[in-house]
C-alpha cells in the first residue's frame, strides 16, 4: 500500500516541476513580469522628456522669444544699447 502513494507523490511532483521552474514556469513569468514593469516606467519616463523636447521644438520653429532667451541665458548676446549684468550665485 505504501508503494503506489510514493510513485503517485513522485508522479505529482514530476508534474510540478514545468509549472514552477521550467521554461514558461510561474518563477519566468514572476521575473517577465518585473521587467515589463521597469520598461514601462522607463518609456513614462521617455515619453515625458519626448512630450518636453516636442513643446521646446514647436516653440523654436514659431517664435523668435524661444530663440531669443535661449541665446541670452546661454550665449550671453544682448540687444544693442544694453547692458549684461552677471551677478555670482553663493553655493
């Protein structure tokens, strides 16, 4: 009697064994998982700077304010009959 329960327990455990671990197993799908949630916060993450970089694009290509503040911060230029002031910032 104590024969035929082994072999089932061993058949039940041989049944297992794909279900956790093997290929297509729920420890793959746990870890497919994962990473299908860190690609997802990573392409939020891109679709933000994307929407950013679009609205900055639009703004060059229709205005000259966009231009022009970008070269008085970055480049320094000013207007004729101006003066530049730069003032140290205390870290």
């Amino acid at each position: 009697m104590r024969w035929p329960v082994l072999i089932l327990a061993l058949l039940v455990l041989a049944l297992q064994y794909p279900l956790w671990v093997g290929k297509g197993g729920w420890l793959r799908v746990w870890d497919v998982e994962k990473q299908l949630t860190a690609q997802k916060d990573a392409n939020r993450k891109l679709e933000q700077r994307n929407t950013g970089l679009e609205a900055e694009v639009r703004d060059l290509k229709t205005g000259y304010e966009a231009v022009e503040e970008r070269a008085r911060f970055e480049l320094g230029l000013t207007k004729p009959d101006e003066i530049f002031v730069q003032t140290p910032q205390q870290k």
